[in-house]
C-alpha cells in the first residue's frame, strides 16, 4: 500500500496542477479559488488514503466528504462553473487516494476528469452563450419591446429572458437572460491611396 500511495500522489498533485493551474487560473485568474481547489484536493487525498489504509467503510469516507462539500458550498457564493471545478478536484482527491491500488484506472479516470473540464469550459464553448440578470430602470409590458431593448442594452441577441421581478413603484424589472454576444465590428481598413507615377519626357 505504501508503493501504491507513492505513486499516487504525485499523480494527484500532477492532476490537480494542471486542473487548477493551467486551465482554471489561466482562463478565470481567481488565485484564490485556484488555491482552495489544490487545498481541498490534498486535503481529500490525505484522508481518503488515510481511510483505505485503516480500513475504513468508503460509504462513511464518502458521507463525510459530503457533508463537507455541503458546507464548503454554503460559506461562499461561487458560479456554477466554479462548483464544477470544486466538485473535479474533490473528485480527484478521492479517485487518487481510494485508487492507488489499481494505478491504471486511478491514472484513466484522472486524464478523463482534467480532459472533460479542458473541454466542457474552453473559451470556444462558453463565449457561445452568456447568463445575466439584469436590473432596467423601465417597465416593460410587451415583450417585443423588452427584448429589443435588452438586446441593445447587451450588445447581443438574446436567446432567453424571464422576468423575475417588477416593481411598479420604483419602475424597475429584474430579468434573467441568456444571450449570445454580437461579433465584434471588423477593422476598419483605410483604402490605400495611389501616387501617380511623374511623367518623364
């Protein structure tokens, strides 16, 4: 066991790495999610090794990173994207710790977890589609009118709105909308001017 956990951890520590450091720092730039994400992953490949070498029951290793999950969650506001990332690297944790024993599945289902996060938030996917709530300084009542103006507003088409709030007192509507972006205008080239050529007698 003590072989296997030392094979494991570096490629836990190489997982994570690459998870928090080279694809959620580099594309976001919140150091400080990027931190808690290699602390809780250490954190959860301590115990869970810990656990698989005193022969602990994994259903009470697996409630008990649950709960943990649960609190971790409920202390801070995050995106739902962040949530993914939390929820790979607490995956990876115990997929490292648990699985030392078979190297070839524990390093399998590491690439498969870091690939699917690469992919599922690359820039090309998630610049697809947008989600904000927005507060407007108007009412509207026809629908036709308040997407048109949310899409000026945005600079973008709108896909999806739902309105969440009115308040007539203080003319204000919440609205939540998934839109996509307009492209940006193309550089404007100036035409190239034209020297005549002097006349040689």
């Amino acid at each position: 066991m003590g072989l296997a956990l030392a094979l494991a951890l570096p490629v836990d520590l190489f997982a994570i790495t690459v998870l928090a450091c080279a694809i959620y720092y580099r594309r976001h730039r919140r150091t400080d999610l990027a931190l808690a994400y290699v602390a809780l992953n250490v954190g959860v490949f301590a115990v869970s090794a810990l656990m698989l070498s005193q022969q602990v029951s994994l259903g009470l290793a697996f409630g008990l990173f649950g709960v943990l999950s649960i609190l971790r969650l409920r202390s801070d506001q995050i995106s739902q994207r962040d949530v993914g990332y939390y929820f790979t690297a607490l995956a990876l944790g115990l997929i490292n710790g648990i699985g030392a024993s078979r190297p070839a599945v524990m390093i399998g289902l590491s690439v498969l977890l870091v690939l699917t996060m690469f992919v599922a938030d690359h820039p090309r996917l998630s610049n697809r589609s947008r989600h904000r709530m927005v507060v407007l300084d108007t009412v509207h009542r026809d629908e036709e009118r308040l997407r048109e103006d949310l899409e000026r507003r945005l600079d973008a088409r709108v896909r999806k709105f739902e309105v969440v709030d009115t308040d007539y007192v203080r003319e204000t509507m919440t609205v939540d909308v998934r839109f996509q972006p307009n492209p940006p205008p193309a550089p404007h080239v100036p035409a190239e001017r034209t020297v005549p050529l002097a006349r040689t007698r």
